[in-house]
C-alpha cells in the first residue's frame, strides 16, 4: 500500500471510531454490563489524603473503565459508621470500603499487622512485603474466612510521636499521663504506666486544651497543623515509634469482586496501587512544609524521644506484640512472617536508606 494511501485508510478508521463512539453515548458500549457500587468509608467526609483518596480511587475506576464501574464514596457516619466498614463489606451490604486493618483489631486479630505495628515495618518496608514478598497472599488469607478481599490504598508514612503539654525525659514520665492513642501503640503506653484515652478526633483537641489529656498522638504535620493541637500542647515529639507507616486499605467484597470480569478486577487493583503510591507521595509532599510552618509560625517545640525511652518503649512494644501474636494462631503465623520480613529487609535498609538519610537529613536544623 502506497504511504497516502495507507494514511488516508487510517484516517478513515478513526473517524469511523470516533463517530462510534460518539454514537454509543455514554462511553460504555452496547450490551457491555455496567457496574454501581458503593463504598463507605472509615474516613470523615473532608478528610485531606484519606477521604480524598477513596474519593480519587472511585474516579480513576471510573474513567479507566470508561464508565463500567462506577463507585458512590460515602463518608464515615453517611451509610454506615466508621467502625461499621468491615461488617458492612463483609455482609455485601455495600461492595466496597476505604478504612485501616488495625479498626478490626477486636474481630480480626492478625489483621493489625498489615496496618502497623510498634517499631515494626515503615511505608517502604510495607509495600515490599505486600508487593515483593508474602505479606499481601497473608492479608488475603486473614480476610478469606469474611468474604473481603483487602488491597493497600495508601500509607501515612512514619507518623509523629504525639503532643504532648509536658516534657518527656524518662519512660518514668508515661506513668499516669492520660494520653489519646489507640492500637497496639496504646497497649504499650498502658505497659509503661500511662492511661490511654480513647476519643473521637472532634473531641481530642478540646480535651488536651482542658487537660483531661496530657497528650495526644494524631498522623503527621500536615493533618496535625489542622487539628491545631499546638495551641494546647507546646511539645512535639518524633519519631511516631508506634505507628511507624501506617497502611490503609481498600477492601472488596468477595463475591462482588469476583463477580467482576477479569479486565474490571484489573482495572481496581492497578487503581488501588496507583492510590497506594498517590496517598504516600501527598504525606511526604505536604508533610515537610507543615512541620516547618509549626516551627516558625506558631513556635512548636520539637523534641526528639531520648534514646533511652524509645529504648524502653521498644522493650514493651516487643512484649506488647509477642502477647497479641499468641492470642491466635493466625497472629501467630502472620508474626512470624512479619518478623522474618522485617529482618529481611532491615539489614538491607541498614546499609541503604538509613545511611543515606543518616548522610543528608536536615537534623541540625530541626534540633535549633
Ligand atoms: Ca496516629
């Protein structure tokens, strides 16, 4: 076929596809069978990151499936309440849900691990277990026996150690601190001696600004700066030694998700890794700029825990976690994993990322 000739047949074909698809408006085709689902989420309705990336999520589905699925976002409390997303998936009440494995704790004991764990894996080491080793075909297997099918949507990274109205200079100082932090981070802090309050985020800053909480962990500068704790506690302490990258997660339920054609569960799996990476980058993006505008605009004390109280603190998180491992066989199989994982690759992180860090972090600065 001559060159003219070939262009002007291309030509024609798209125009023929065009006007076809233009015809078969919506985009999706005849006889193509289309999806509406509906997820609920764990998340308040504005939420920067994590609503966001539920809300993001349905969108990619729906435009990389040109309008096959289509996913209605509802906000904790809208459908049903935040702690009601497992239930609610697990029942196929709704399709999908947007939540943290750890709010399951008291059904699925195993599933904290793929969410966080004391000085446990961080965002990196995380992805690596789910996509590079075995921690995702686990978090299958944990979820299996309640029809949900989990996928990670998004990660915190390491978050902030918390604020707190007064220094802390021993594990001496957690002893009858009424402190807001939940999961195995707060098992800890009641080993150390501390009470553990347990509220929700619209009453923790009324509460520490009044001192029935001495302190209050919450996700990282960013979401921190909004609550706007530093109007009621002067110190803020790093690193988030208990939830050092926490994972949240996209769950489906099971006869929903197989009930998709191949292309469709191709599609909300690749939007579900897209979101993972998305929801990591915004902490990591907004995060630095946050923590700076709490140093030199409202003045915050950062204060980094001293080597002996993490110390210490890592002594009770061990005992913490080996004490939940043993509740159940399945904690104990997924500890174990986890544990061998993280050794894995902590030798590695060793040499890499932490002696790198270690090269260009910006440390001086923060401790002025
Ligand atoms: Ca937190």
């Amino acid at each position: 076929m001559e060159r003219r000739e070939f262009l002007k047949t291309v030509t024609t074909a798209a125009v023929s596809a065009t006007a076809a698809s233009a015809l078969a408006a919506p985009a999706v085709l005849a006889g193509e069978k289309t999806y509406r689902w509906k997820m609920v989420t764990t998340w308040p309705p504005n939420l920067p990151v994590l609503q966001d990336g539920a809300k993001l999520f349905a969108r990619r589905v729906e435009e990389l499936s040109g309008g096959r699925l289509r996913i209605k976002v509802f906000a904790a409390g809208e459908l049903v309440p935040a702690l009601g997303v497992f239930d609610a998936v697990s029942a196929g009440t709704v399709q999908c849900g947007s939540g943290a494995a750890y709010y399951w704790a008291g059904k699925v004991p195993a599933a904290q691990w793929f969410a966080t764990v004391p000085f446990g894996l961080n965002a990196q080491g995380l992805n690596a277990w789910f996509y590079g080793g075995d921690g995702l075909k686990l978090w299958e297997e944990v979820y299996a026996p309640f029809n949900v099918v989990p996928r990670p949507q998004g990660n915190t990274g390491v978050q902030m150690g918390g604020w707190f109205r007064k220094e802390i200079n021993s594990l001496a100082d957690f002893k009858g601190l009424k402190m807001r932090i939940p999961g195995l981070g707060g098992k800890v802090i009641a080993k150390a001696g501390g009470t553990v309050v347990l509220l929700p985020g619209g009453e923790i800053f009324t509460s520490l600004e009044r001192g029935v909480l001495d302190a209050t962990e919450w996700v990282g500068p960013m979401h921190d700066l909004r609550m706007g704790f530093y109007k009621a506690a002067p110190y803020y302490y790093y690193p988030g030694w208990h939830e050092p990258g926490t994972c949240l997660e996209v769950i489906f339920n099971r006869k929903d998700y197989e009930g998709l054609p191949r292309e469709l569960q191709q599609i909300i799996d690749l939007v579900a890794m897209e979101i993972n990476l998305w929801s990591l980058c915004q902490f990591e993006a907004g995060n630095g700029a946050a923590l700076q505008e709490l140093i030199t605009r409202h003045h915050v004390k950062l204060r980094r825990f001293p080597d002996k109280v993490l110390a210490d603190l890592h002594k009770l998180a061990r005992e913490v976690v080996e004490e939940e491992a043993a509740k159940d066989p399945m904690s104990t199989k997924v500890n174990e994993a986890y544990k061998k994982f993280k050794a894995q690759v902590g030798i590695w992180g060793s040499v890499s990322e932490k002696a790198y860090y270690d090269l260009i972090a910006d440390t001086y600065a923060l401790n002025q």
